[in-house]
C-alpha cells in the first residue's frame, strides 16, 4: 500500500483541535447523499457549516466509486462525472467540485483521488485556492500514481487510476476549486480531504436605532400658544428587532414640550421598519427653552437617544421668523463685492391685530444705512420687510447686517425682536 495513503487512512480517524478556532482534521464524506449537490461540515458542533463542498453538476454527487479494488478511496466518497465546459467559462463555472471554507484553511489541503481510465499524460487533479479580496492566489495539478484494472462479473475490465493531491500555500484560503481529468469515461471520486479549517463564526445579531431629525427646534412662539406638530422618525437599521420602551420629555423646561400620536413606545420594529411620534412646544414664559426627548430601547450598551427640543417662548406680540440675504440673481450668498446689490428680506409674525393705536416698525441696518418701514392696523399674521443695499465703499471683511422689528402702542414700545447676521465684502 502505498505510504501517504495509509497516513490519510488513519487520519481519517482522528480530530486534532488546533486552537480554539480551527481544526486539522480528514474528512471522510461518510454520510454523503447520493445525488446531492451539497455537503456540509460542522466543525465545531454549534448548528452553522465550516465547510461547503458543491458541484454544479445537475446529478450531484456519485457516493460510489468505480467497482476496482482501489487503496486510496474508502467508500463513500464525493464522485461525479467530469463536466464539459463552454470556452470562456470561468474558473468556478468548470471546476467539478467547490469547497467554500467558511472559516479559512491554511497551510495545506489534500486528497486521495481516483479517476477513470489510465494515467493522463498531462494531470488527473488540479486544485486552485483563492480568497474573496484576491480571486485565485495558488494552484497545482498532478498526476495519478497507479493504474487499476478489475474485471467485473458481465466481463468487462474497468480501469481506473488514482493518486494523491497535495497542495501547501502562504495565505489564508477562502475556498478552493477541484478539477479532474480523465482519459475515459469521464468519472472521479474524492475522498479523506485533509487541511487546517478554521470554524465560520455565527454573525451577532444586534439591533441599532437611528432618529430623523437629529433634534426638533421650534423656532419662536407665543407665550400660552400650541405650535405647530413636529414629527420625529425612529428607524431600526441593525440585524435584530428593535424594542423600543417608553418616550419620555425631561429637562428644565420639559412641562412646555408634549407628544402626540406617539406610535414609537412599547413598540418593536425589525430591521428596516420605522415609526414616528408628533411633538409640539407650548411656552408659558419668556425665554429660550430646553428639553430632550429620550428614547430607550434594547440596544447593548447604549443609554437611550437623546434628540434635544428648543424652542423660544415669546410674549411680545411680534418677532422675526427668518432673515434671507440674495445677490441681483436671486441666490442665496454671503459674500458680496462693492458694487454688487444684496437684497434683505426681513419675514416676522404678528400674533394679534393692531388697532388704530398700534403700529409696527421693521428696521434694517447695514453698512451705515437704515431702511425703515411702518404698519398701523395690521391683523394678526405673516409679514416681509425688504430691502436692497450696495456696500459701496466700505472696508473688505464682515459686516453686520441688523434686523429690528418692534410692536408700538401709544409711543410705548410694547415688544421688540432683533436679529443680527453677518456677510462679506471683498474688493
């Protein structure tokens, strides 16, 4: 018997762990499917294959092997018959047999093989290794090493050769391609594949969250009023179910934040769903004002999501909402040569009707000029200011550009909101 196939016979029973991941080991394809395109192997015993072994071809596997006295190929094994492949074809679309080593192999692999007719005169196993980053990185073909002929009981003499494929590389291998080639009938069989494989590990499963917007800001609203809804989105964007526990508003401010049409709390979203929650500021006083909205949920090691709510509560009965500062095309800009015309535009609030004794004054203020505008009985609503300006010649670098609304009532200035913004001007 020749030697290297009485090694693999007896390391056929034996199971060395080579470390904590990895296993060098033979495997014997004993419980092989006839007909099967795929075979598994489960290292380390957790419920998930290490190695895929796989044929394209449409009959599977072959468990038997041809009826010869053969010393290398102790049935069953993986057979099947050698595939005829288009030109052109590629690498993983001719090999008969795929192994995917889910956890890597290293060093070497190997495998006793038997192949039908007489020995090739160019090979009768090749076998190429490769990784996912790199494609195929090693390859080697072999011959077979004894020619076997047995009459069978109808008369006729089968011939096969077999052999040994060995194959040592550097790198970590992800999976391997096997080809055969024969010089008649077209069949092969592996059996006792020996190598280091190291186990897949199961991926961990982790739910994650995600909220849209980052924060909820308000802007300004009247003291004793209800503003508008803002709706926040919470996303599930791990690999496991997201739970989320119960909303809740603190901070100092929290009594002047409220949700409604809360579809977030108590609720569990997979991978991929979402689910929203209203939230609105109610301001009893003057001032800016802050608040979080806290989310909890089951996500190791993470305290619940914090998404700030700001707003400003206001009691004067007016204030600006925005200020937008164009060029002559009507583009927003922030820089500005001498001679170019900028255009301000002031948009501000009125939260309740002017009678004849009120009035409203809008200023804005640049570059050493004022443009000043008056209202008198106005109702309650939205209202522009604009002007246009040139820098002229004023001195490169920031200048201010000061927005100014004020409520009058009687001479009396009964409330007052100023904003103030920067822009460039360059020679």
């Amino acid at each position: 018997m020749n030697r290297r196939f009485l090694l693999v016979a007896i390391s056929a029973l034996i199971w060395i762990l080579a470390s904590n991941e990895s296993y060098a080991l033979c495997i014997t394809f004993d419980d092989v499917q006839a007909n099967s395109s795929r075979y598994t192997v489960d290292l380390d015993g957790d419920g998930s294959s290490d190695l895929i072994f796989t044929t394209p071809s449409p009959k599977g596997f072959t468990p038997s092997a041809p009826p010869v006295s053969l010393t290398g190929i102790i049935e069953p094994g993986l057979g099947g018959r050698v595939l005829s492949h288009k030109t052109g074809a590629t690498a993983f679309e001719t090999a008969e047999v795929i192994v995917e080593f889910l956890g890597g192999a290293t060093d070497s692999v190997g495998f006793n093989f038997a192949v039908s007719g007489e020995i090739h005169s160019t090979w009768n196993a090749y076998i190429q290794l490769g990784t996912h980053e790199e494609g195929l990185i090693s390859g080697r073909r072999v011959k077979a090493e004894k020619t076997l002929s047995e009459r069978v009981p109808s008369g006729k003499i089968i011939t096969v050769s077999e052999g040994f494929m060995e194959h040592s590389f550097t790198k970590k291998a992800d999976f391997a391609l096997i080809n055969f080639n024969t010089t008649s009938g077209g069949l092969f069989i592996l059996d006792n594949f020996v190598g280091t494989f190291g186990t897949a590990e199961d991926p961990v499963l982790e739910p994650a969250i995600s909220v849209s917007p980052l924060n909820l800001d308000f802007g300004k609203a009247q003291v004793g009023t209800l503003s508008t809804p803002l709706e926040l989105t919470v996303s599930s964007v791990g690999d496991a179910d997201l739970q989320i526990e119960g909303l809740s508003i603190s901070g100092q401010d929290a009594s002047e934040f409220r949700m409604e049409n809360d579809n977030c709390s108590y609720q569990v979203l997979l991978p991929g769903e979402t689910s929203t929650v209203d939230v609105l500021f109610s301001p009893i006083s003057d001032g800016p004002k802050n608040a979080d909205l806290m989310i909890p949920s089951n996500v190791p090691g993470n305290p619940p999501v914090d998404v700030p709510l700001i707003g400003t509560g206001l009691t004067a009965p007016v204030w600006i909402d925005s200020v937008e500062i164009v060029d002559s095309q009507g583009e927003p800009s922030a820089t500005f040569g001498k001679k170019d015309l900028l255009f301000i535009t002031m948009n501000y609030t009125l939260s309740e009707t002017l009678t004849r004794r009120y009035r409203v004054v809008t200023k804005i203020t640049a570059f050493g000029v004022t443009a000043k505008d008056s209202r008198k009985r106005c109702s309650a609503g939205s209202y522009s200011a604009t002007t246009s300006l040139m820098p002229g010649d004023v001195e490169p670098g920031a200048h201010k550009v000061v927005c100014t609304v004020k409520a009058i009532r009687k001479g009396k200035v009964i409330g007052r909101d100023t904003v103030t913004y920067y822009v460039i001007v360059t020679e």
